[in-house]
C-alpha cells in the first residue's frame, strides 16, 4: 500500500477552531492582508496573491475578526519574539561550512 504525505504551501496552517483566518503579510503601513480558506483536513491557505516562499517576509495570522495578528506556530524564524509576527526562511540558502567535517 503506498501513503502520500500531503504538501502544504509556507503560509498553509492547521487550525480546526477559527470560522476565519486570514493572513497579514508585512508590519506597517505596507501590510496587506488576504483570505484563508479552509480545506477539508482543517488546512486553511491563503488565496492568490501570497509569496510562493524564500525569506524574509513578515507575516502572521489573524484568527477570526482578530486586529492583532498571531506567529505561525511552525515557524522556523521569530527574530522579535515568540509574541510578533513570524519571518519566512528557505533553509537552502543557508550557506553550510562544514564540507570537509
């Protein structure tokens, strides 16, 4: 029998509670925000519009009719605290020194 894992994009969360969830990509005056739908597993992911991914982008989740945004909670990246908004980060670029170890 052969299992597939699904995959799921850099923003795609679980959260089986929320009615809503929507995404705010950025902090400021240049933050936008977009819709999340919810998928059948309780996967919710953004509508068109979000980063396909790299780093760098600030970004966190507004749960239900929430004005304070939430971290990721698989973040890889929280430079301000477990508290602000999370920083995308594509593991690939790190640059690895240890070749010859």
């Amino acid at each position: 029998m052969t299992s597939t894992t699904p995959t799921h994009g850099p923003y795609d969360v679980w959260a089986p509670t929320p009615s809503r969830l929507r995404l705010r990509l950025g902090a400021g005056d240049g933050a936008r925000t977009l819709e999340m739908t919810r998928g059948d597993d309780d996967w919710w992911s953004p509508e068109a519009g979000a980063p396909e991914g790299g780093s760098g982008v600030d970004y966190g989740y507004l749960v239900d009719d929430a004005e304070e945004p939430r971290p990721d909670p698989r973040s890889r990246r929280q430079p301000d605290g477990v508290h602000a908004l999370s920083r995308s980060y594509d593991p690939s670029t790190f640059p690895w020194t240890d070749q010859a170890w």
